[in-house]
C-alpha cells in the first residue's frame, strides 16, 4: 500500500466517523466531578466519579477517551445518546472541560447532569435539583461560570460534613471513605448514576421524587 493509498484510507474513515457522528448527535452530557489520579480514588470529592465508575462496572461503558480536557466515553443513557465526561482539570477548574463539550456539540446546560459530592448531606443521602447555586462546590462554580447558567440538573452525592467545626474543609473532602461509610457511599454511587439516567429519561422532578432523601 502506498503512502497515497493510506492517506486515502484515513480520510475515508474520518468521514466514516463523521457521517456516524451525524446520524447519531450527541444529546446530553452526563458529568461525574472528581480529581484524576490514584492519589485521590476512594476520597469524598471523588464522589461524582465514583458514580460513573459504578455505572461502566455495571453497563460495559467506558470513559476512556482523552477529549474537552477530561476522560470521555459516548453511549445511550435513559433513552439517549450521551458523552460521559470525567474532567481531568483537578476539580476547581471543571468547567472548562464541560464548556469545551457543550460548545462542540451545541448542548445547553438543560441537558448537562453533573454528579458531585456534597457535604451538606450524610454519606449516602442523595438530593436531586433540576438547577441552583453551587452551594460552596468548587467544581458547580466552575462549571457555572464556563457555562454562565446554573440551569443545569444535578445529583448530589452526600459524603457527610466535617467531624468539628475546626476541621480544615480541604483535608475533610479529600480524606478517604472508611468503614461503614465505605459501604454507604458504594451503594449511593449506583443510586447516583441511576438518577442521572432518570434525568435524562424524564426528567429531574421524576429522579428527584424518586431518589432525594433515599439511603
């Protein structure tokens, strides 16, 4: 085969790829919020992608893809063509990732499910919200300003507040999950990425009257 016979070849698989792409348009992106690295797995503020891991061990999806600055994987979710996104911008700088993939495929922020970890909730608890503020999340405040809109539906994933009040936050949130919590926080993680998909199914008033409060 010649150097011109494998150019050729190229080109007609990107435009294979492309005409894939067009006939099958991304319509949501599912975010789980995290920082990358074997130094923060199994920490509270990697709750988000604890919820995605849990969703590919289930389903077979990967998010593997290095794309928009964060690990990605495309698949249907609640009915839907989806990008599964794991930002790997360390958490403070989320949004940035999730504009660069909402811009590529023209998705407005009613169509973006972010899944994060929230202290304001006992390790477990689950809280749905179709929008809101970033309630103190680094990563929400990202992503709202990239996106300039806080319209975009969520799923909290508690992961308890601090021990005391003197408790540095940093150390709380980037401490590991231990004991009982361990097992708490492996079965809100299913529950989490469950909701997301009744989200991108229904809608975030059905997910929230089906999982808020749930352990």
């Amino acid at each position: 085969m010649s150097v011109f016979d494998i150019f050729a070849k190229l080109d007609r698989e990107k435009a294979e790829k492309e005409a894939a792409a067009a006939a099958n348009p991304i319509e949501w992106l599912v975010v789980g919020l995290g920082n990358p690295g074997s130094k923060y797995e199994n920490t509270r503020h990697n709750s988000g992608f604890r919820a995605l891991d849990a969703y590919c061990r289930h389903s077979g999806q990967r998010i593997d893809r290095l794309k928009f600055k964060a690990l990605t994987g495309e698949g249907q979710f609640g009915g839907k063509r989806v990008l599964f996104l794991k930002p790997q911008t360390f958490m403070n700088l989320s949004g940035e990732s999730v504009r660069e993939a909402a811009q590529f495929y023209k998705i407005p922020p009613e169509k973006i499910v972010v899944l994060f970890d929230d202290i304001s909730l006992d390790v477990g608890r689950l809280r749905v919200r179709a929008k809101g503020s970033a309630g103190g999340q680094n990563g929400v405040k990202s992503i709202i300003y990239q996106l300039q809109s806080d319209q975009f539906p969520r799923v909290k994933i508690g992961i308890g507040s601090k021990p005391h009040p003197d408790y540095d936050l940093a150390d709380w949130v980037l401490s590991k999950f231990q004991g009982d919590d361990l097992q708490k926080i492996d079965d809100a993680a299913e529950r989490a990425w469950q909701a997301a998909e009744e989200i991108v199914r229904d809608g975030a008033a059905a997910a929230a009257q089906k999982f808020n409060g749930a352990n």
